[in-house]
C-alpha cells in the first residue's frame, strides 16, 4: 500500500506524464498583434508602409530553453488567403531570440516602404482586408515551422 507521501508523488509524476494542459504550455507559440499599414503618396509614387508586433513564447513547462527565429512574413487577402506580397520587406530587426521556459518577447517589425507599389497592388491593398502571415522556427522543436497570422486589417490612406 502506498501512504499519503507515496499518493502525492504518483499524483504529480502522473500529471507530468499524461502532460496535463495542452501542448502550449510545452511549445513556441507566436501572434501578431498591433498590425497598422497604410499607403502613402510621395514624390516618387505610392508607397506601403507600416508596422506590427510579434510576441513569440515559450510554454512554462518547456523542458529547456530554445532559440527562436523569424523565417519570413507575407501579405494576403484575408476573404481566401490569396497572396499579395510574398515577402515583406522588413527595416533592420532582431530576428533571433532566445527564450526561457515560460518567457516571452514582443517586438516591433517596420515594413521597408523603399520600393514604390504599382497601381494593381494598390489596387488590392485597398479592395479589401488583409492579413500578416509568417512563420517562425526553434532549435527546441528541431526547426519546425510555427505559423502566425495576424486578424483581419484595412489598410489606411485608401481613397
């Protein structure tokens, strides 16, 4: 027969077996929040800009740290997934972090409005909601692609 100090401890091995709370509290998991675009006329044409936030975690039941990278980040039409833009020009940013079990980072992502848009872009920027999809990476999970996707945004400066 067990006694009350040998029931407790079966108790807890067990809940760290079945792995009790769902896989997020063991994995990266990431979103994008905050997400602003807009379009912008200049001298030499009409440009995207914008920005938003990713905040990447680490579950607190992680059994050790990783290394986070950010893979890459596209534009689609939020109504089927049609892509945009394939790859969205960033300005300089941190794009690996190291993470800690129940750590977390959010950071700030900045388009690089450098290259003008083309009247069919804007086009498609403006005609409906869009969305920020990317994925990013962790040595903990062997490199495995998460994915991200912010909600539905409009695109300011549209006329």
């Amino acid at each position: 027969m067990f006694d009350r100090m040998g029931i407790s401890t079966l108790l807890v091995v067990s809940g760290l077996v079945c792995g009790c709370g769902g896989k997020e509290r063991v994995t990266v998991s990431a979103t994008v929040h905050d997400v602003q675009l807009s379009v912008e006329d200049r001298a030499l044409g009409t440009f995207l800009a914008g920005d938003f936030q990713l905040l990447v975690t680490l579950g607190p039941n992680a059994p050790r740290s990783t290394t986070v990278t950010l893979e890459s980040f596209s534009l689609v039409r939020a109504s089927d997934q049609t892509e945009l833009i394939a790859t969205l020009p960033l300005e300089d940013a941190e794009t690996t972090f190291e993470l800690n079990p129940g750590g977390e980072v959010d950071t700030s992502l900045v388009l690089d409005a450098a290259d003008p848009i083309g009247q069919g872009m804007l086009d498609d920027l403006c005609a409906e909601p869009v969305q920020i999809q990317g994925t990013v990476t962790d040595t903990e999970s062997e490199e495995r692609s998460t994915p991200v996707q912010s909600d539905s945004v409009t695109v300011d400066g549209c006329s």
